[in-house]
C-alpha cells in the first residue's frame, strides 16, 4: 500500500476511490479539510494524577522495554490521566505567559515553548467513549475531536501495525513546529522539537513501567493519513504513535 492509498481509506473512501483519486491535488483538498482549531463542544475531566508511585524510577528505568503486544484488557480513565500528566502535564502553573499554556511541565521544552500537542485514540478505555481527544495540560482534561473507535484507521495509516489496532488506546504526538522556529530558526525545527519529543516520550515508557502497562513508539507511519484520522489542525505535524496497553500475562 502506498501513502496515498493510506491516505484516501484513512479519509473514509473504498479502495476502488483511492486508487482512482490518489493523487496530489486530491490530497491537498483533503487536507484541506482538517480544522484550525478544536472547539472545546464535549470535554471530559481527567482524574487528579498520582504524585507518588509504589516503584521506583530505578526499577522502572531496569525493565522499560518497548512492547507491541497488550492483554485483550481495557484501560481506564485514571490509566490515561497518570500517561498524559507524566507526557506533558503541568508541575508549576504560571498564569499570565501564553507561551506556557498553563505552566511549566513534567518534560523540559527548549525555551519553555512547548510545541507538542498529544492526542489520545481510545477503543477499549473505562468510562472513556471510543474516539480521538485532544489533551489539555492547562487543564488537564481531554476535548473530543471525533468519535469513535478510530484505531482501525490509525492502524492502516502506521501500515497496518497489529499493535496499533490492537492497544485500547494510542497516544499520538504532533508539533506546532511554528512556535520553536519563530525563536530558534531552523534548530528549533531539526532539534530542538525532536529533543522536547524523546524527554516526553521517555516519561510515557517511565509511567507505563510503573503502572503495569506496555507501550512502543512508533515513527512509522504516512504523515497525511495520520494527520487525517486524528482530525489534527493544520499547522500540525505527526511525530510519534504509541499504542499502551497491559502488559499480557507469559507462561
């Protein structure tokens, strides 16, 4: 399968479109239709994170592997807050700098500008309905972006990676690589926004370990199919997938 192809069934077309209409202007319309924004129509409070943990960070940094195969068992809601809190939740809120959008983070930022964004793509989540959500670290809640289940889609847009479709849900990273560049020049693009992805996506493999969980970043993937099935606004790129989900019982 080609990125168009990936593209067109990730947008909802048959295979017979696709391969009709995978072209580049097609994709440009496409694309075209993601959004600016993200109204916040339906938002779901996230529990209160842990400060605490009963494993230490030496255990957690011992045994973190990454795993692509997860027990036919859902996450919950207090699952997914403790992830995204440990990916990019604020320690320090600083009111009155917009560049913080609500503070300083579990994860360092060159200059503290923060261009990562973090979806979650959730199937199999207690008390959490099958769709993508945009995270907010100001108020760490999640604000629906399109429901349902959509790890079908994101599974064909990561060339149909099993574990993708399999996880009860994904994390997926993008950057606003605007808010770097505009201080850094072209290092905020080549570095300093790849740097701000490894120390927040270390922290994901960190928590998983202490919660029991499994995950693996995934780079993998057709940028425009990705785009398109989280419904991303357009100034957005996609940087990372990582499917969680819980560690399968072995023999």
């Amino acid at each position: 399968m080609n990125q168009f192809t990936a593209l067109f069934l990730c947008a909802g077309l048959t295979g017979a479109s696709a391969a009709g209409n995978a072209d580049a202007h097609s994709r440009d319309s496409l694309l075209e239709t993601l959004p600016d924004s993200h109204p916040a129509t339906t938002v779901v409070k996230l529990p209160d994170p842990a400060r605490d943990g009963k494993v230490s960070v030496e255990k957690t940094m011992a045994e973190r592997r990454s795993v692509r195969e997860y027990a036919n068992a859902p996450l919950n809601l207090a699952d997914i807050s403790q992830l995204l809190w440990a990916a990019y939740g604020v320690t320090q809120p600083v009111p009155g700098v917009p560049q913080l959008r609500g503070g300083l983070r579990t994860a360092p930022s060159a200059g503290a500008l923060y261009p990562l964004e973090l979806y979650v793509v959730a199937g199999n989540v207690t008390d959490l309905a099958p769709g993508v959500y945009r995270y907010r670290p100001e108020t760490h809640d999640l604000v629906l972006v399109a429901a349902g289940d959509k790890r079908p889609a994101l599974s064909l847009a990561a060339a149909s990676q099993t574990c993708v479709r399999d996880a009860p849900a994904s994390i997926v990273y993008s950057a606003v690589f605007s808010r770097n560049t505009g201080k850094y020049g072209s290092r905020g693009r080549e570095r300093y926004v790849c740097m701000d992805l490894g120390h927040s996506a270390e922290n994901v493999y960190l928590q998983c370990g202490s919660l029991g969980l499994g995950t693996c970043a995934i780079g993998a993937f057709y940028d425009d199919a990705v785009k398109l099935t989280v419904r991303m606004t357009k100034p957005e790129e996609p940087l990372y997938i990582m499917p969680v989900g819980r560690l399968p019982k072995r023999d």
